[in-house]
C-alpha cells in the first residue's frame, strides 16, 4: 500500500448508505492491511450543527423517495459535466 494509512480520517456523510458503507469498507481494508491502523470514520453531518444536519438528512430521504425522477435528475446532472456539477466537488 502506498501512502502512510497509519493514522487517517473519513469524513461520511449519513444522507444515504452508500456513503457510511463505502467510509466503513475503507476503515476494514485499511485495519486489515496497515499494521497499528487508527482509522475514525467521522459522520459530518452529525458533528454540523444538529439543524444543518437534520434538514440536510430528512431532504436527501424525501426526494430520494417522494420524488425519485427529481432525484434522478439532480443526481445526474451533478455527476455529468453541467452547470449544477461545478457546486459539487470531484
């Protein structure tokens, strides 16, 4: 592995699975391949303000399944090249 892993930090954010899943896949691989690993997977959104993190959660869950065609289209245009992707970093 390169890179010194030993000591890192993962910042999720718990507005869906995917993104806790993936934070605790690293934290796994990384404890099992970098001897003495101190690996803290933190919840972003959680350590934000409360509010912040609230509205940020409950809107992410209703327009995933209230809305899913909105979603759909937010999602795609901000992983494509598009005027709403410059807002979200890659």
């Amino acid at each position: 592995m390169r890179g010194d892993l030993s000591a890192s930090t993962h910042f999720s954010a718990a507005a869906g699975g995917g993104h806790i899943r993936t934070a605790q896949a690293l934290e796994k691989y990384i404890n099992h391949h970098v001897v003495d690993a101190k690996v803290k997977v933190v919840d972003a959104l959680k350590e934000a303000n409360y509010i912040y993190g609230k509205l940020i959660c409950k809107g992410y869950h209703f327009v995933a399944t209230k809305t899913p065609a909105i979603f759909g289209h937010m999602y795609h245009n901000t992983n494509d090249n598009s005027s709403l992707s410059k807002f979200v970093p890659k």
